[in-house]
C-alpha cells in the first residue's frame, strides 16, 4: 500500500502592492500510486525526508507534490534547498508556485529521482534531483539547478531601484552539487555536500545580456564582470524533539547551518556563513474558546556571514516568514542578522466538511528582527540604496485551520511604520 509523505512548506505566492494578491505558502504533499490525502496523511513530520522503507514499498512508483522543496536536512543548492533560516536571499519573490514529479525506488534499488519545475510573475527554474537510500538510513543525492527570477534583496523597500535600462533585476542561478545525509540519532540528521553556482544579474527571463550594476551605479555582484562563480562546502542538520511534528504542542527543534564559501574564477569569494534556527513550544493555559491544547510558541533565528558577503547570499528580512505586517524582503539586507518571534496558539472552535472534522483555533503574535547595523557591509548596500528601514517589530492576530493537509494560517499583521499585510499560508510557519 502506498503512503503520503510531506515536505517543506515554500512560498508560492506572496504580497505585493494594493490590488495583488495576498502572501500565501503552499506545503509539499507527496502523493504515490493509488493515494488518497484523507487517507494516506499519517501525522509525521513535514520535514521527514523520504525513508528507504517508503522508498521500497512501490518499486519504480510515480509521485509528484506542489512545489519544489525537498525536506530537510539537505546541503544542497538551489531553489529546492530548504535553508536553515527563511532570511536567506536564494528566495524568489512575486506570485509564484511549482510542482514537482519523479520515480521512487527504482528497479527496487532504494533509489528516486525527481524533476520540479517553477514558474511565475518574476521566477522561472527547474531542480533535477537524484537519491540513494542505503539501509542505515544514509545516503547521497545529486542535483543539477537552473533559475531566474527577481529576489528580495534587489527589491521591495521605500525606494525602487531598477537595472540602468529600468528593468528588474533577476538574479541567475546555474548549477548543481552532491551531498551525504545520515541519522545520528533518532533526534537528529545531518547532511554534508559541495555545490557549485555561477551566478549573474539579467534584465529579463530569457537575455543574455549580463548586468553588472543598478541604474545607481551599485556593484550587483562580487566581480566588477557581472558574473560569478560560488563554490561552497555545505553543513546542515536538525534536532527535533517535537510531541508531533505534524502539529506539535510541546518540545523544541533546532535548525543549523554552515557555509564555507572557496574563492574561485574572477570573483574570488570566501565567506563563512553560520546560521541557526531554535524553536520551542511551552503548553500554557492562558485563554480559548473550546477544548483543545494551548501553546506558546517561541523562536529565536540569527545568522551571520564573515567574509565577502554578496547581496544574493545575505540575509533579507520582513514577510510571512519574518516580520508579518512588511513586504517580503522589505524590512531589510545584512551581513547578519536576528529574528524572534512569540505567538500564543488556542482553539476556538470545529466544524465538518465532507465528513472531515476540522479544527479551528486562533493566534496572536508577536515578531521583531534587526539586520543588526551589517547593512552596509554588504556588496553594493541594496538595503540602503531602496532605503530599507534595517529592523523592525509586526503584530496581529491569526486563523489557523486544521485540515487533512496541514494547518491553513490567515494572518493579518501591524509593522511598527504604521503599515500593514494580510497572508495566507498553507503549513506551519516553524
């Protein structure tokens, strides 16, 4: 019998000015031969990677989800890189969204490979992706990734700044890498790879031509040619100790990731970037309005980055997956940088659709984040030059549905500027 697995929530489509559509997130479902969701959705882990005993249940079966993300913890890069923090740059911007299909365990080998493909307003990509599940629960995968779209860190903030012809930047990403992952633990994995990115700025989709400053004469990368070559040593892992990973009440996850960047070609870049995600979620009986538990959620997330520190490899702040109540990416670009987040969680009430009981609850939050003063240590300071404010502090509350796939959050949150956004998102937001 075939089973459902969940991945990485990623974003698909997200806020822009008035009259745009609102933020909104859609969570990975993994569908093999002959699933039905209410069926096949087992409660495990969002970030549970596919297992060698899920791999060997249908050799050689078709699967596809909506989106590209592949769980975590993986060293690979590219769009379907789930990274330890959301404040990473390699994120597009723009309505978007992705599907991805592939074949599990082939010839009953352990093996699976999978293509996904990304497309919208302001990105265009594809990630294909090869696994091998050994019997320890090991393994190694191997990726080759290509994609072009407008970024949060050349975009949003109070000042638009183009390409000199008036165009968007959009930043190119081609390339690959090869990882190893293994459990250490029941708690914890940890993935090991190389990857290998040239990277350059276009004015469009589909130009060849390369654009090596903003229309203010701001360097868009590392090499005055406009073009360059990122080679990185990748370290990332996680320690979930979770009551359920699916809708946890109680426990703690970490998330944490190092980057070593090699100088070569004409860029010549070297950086170290360390980065850390910790959450841990309190029961507390405050108030609610049904049965049902009540949670305190609390996050703490920083990263930063010694070295060179190209604008597409900083950290941007401000969205759903930052500071709700900003645009994604609108708050802020560091060198480093630090978020943190409360929100209280409590049932309000429950209703049926389609014999499916369905769980209603409420939240209010709380979020702050600060890039710290790094803005202008980053090349070509973007946060500055679109006069991005560099820390800022959201509220508001929340709706937040519990169906057969996942938790569906309506957000609607306060930015200290006097500004405000509305969001909807599909999966859980830690």
């Amino acid at each position: 019998m075939a089973t459902a697995s969940w991945a990485q929530t990623i974003p698909a489509t997200e806020a822009g000015p008035p009259g745009e559509l609102p933020s909104t997130q859609a969570q990975d479902l993994v569908l093999l031969p002959g699933d039905r969701p209410n069926e096949s959705f087992t409660g495990e882990d969002p970030a549970a990677p596919l297992t060698l005993s899920q791999a060997q249940i249908d050799p050689n079966s078709f699967f596809f989800s909506f989106g590209l993300t592949l769980p975590p913890p993986t060293a690979l890069q590219g769009a379907a890189r789930p990274v330890t923090v959301p404040a990473i740059s390699n994120q597009a911007v723009g309505i978007s969204g992705g599907i991805r299909v592939g074949v599990a365990n082939l010839g009953g080998n352990g093996q699976a490979i999978s293509l996904g493909v990304e497309g919208g307003k302001k990105t265009l990509g594809f990630d294909l992706d090869f696994r091998q599940f050994l019997e320890d629960g090991s393994g190694y995968a191997v990726n080759v990734a290509n994609r072009r779209g407008v970024e949060p860190e050349f975009d949003r903030g109070d000042r638009e700044v183009n390409l000199p012809g008036g165009s968007d930047p959009f930043v190119h990403r081609l390339g690959g890498g090869v990882e190893y992952f293994r459990p250490l633990s029941p708690d914890v994995d940890v993935a090991l790879g190389l990857s290998y990115q040239r990277i350059s700025v276009r004015d469009s989709f589909f130009t060849r031509q390369i654009q090596p400053i903003d229309e203010l004469g701001n360097p868009l990368t590392v090499s005055n040619t406009g073009q360059d070559d990122l080679l990185t040593l990748n370290l990332a892992g996680v320690w979930d100790r979770r009551d359920d990973p699916q809708l946890p009440t109680t426990g703690y996850r970490l998330l944490f990731g190092l980057d070593q960047a090699f100088p070569i070609g004409n860029s010549s870049i070297f950086f170290n970037r360390l980065s850390a995600n910790y959450t841990h979620l309190v029961p507390l009986n405050l108030f609610g309005f049904a049965p049902g538990p009540r949670t305190l959620v609390l996050n703490l997330q920083g990263g930063t980055l010694i070295g060179d520190a190209p604008p597409y490899e900083s950290f941007s702040l401000g969205g759903s997956s930052s500071v709700r109540g900003y645009r994604e990416g609108a708050l802020g670009t560091g060198r480093s940088f630090v978020q943190a987040t409360a929100e209280y969680r409590f049932p309000a009430f429950a209703f049926n659709v389609f014999d499916e009981d369905i769980d209603v609850g409420g939240s209010l939050f709380v979020d702050y984040a600060s890039d710290l003063g790094s803005a202008s240590g980053v090349i070509g300071n973007p946060a500055e030059a679109r006069n991005k404010p560099g820390n800022g502090l959201g509220y508001g509350v929340g709706i937040r549905a519990l169906t057969p796939f996942g938790p569906v959050r309506f957000e609607f949150g306060l930015n200290g500027d006097g500004g405000s956004r509305f969001s909807v998102n599909v999966g859980d937001r830690f």
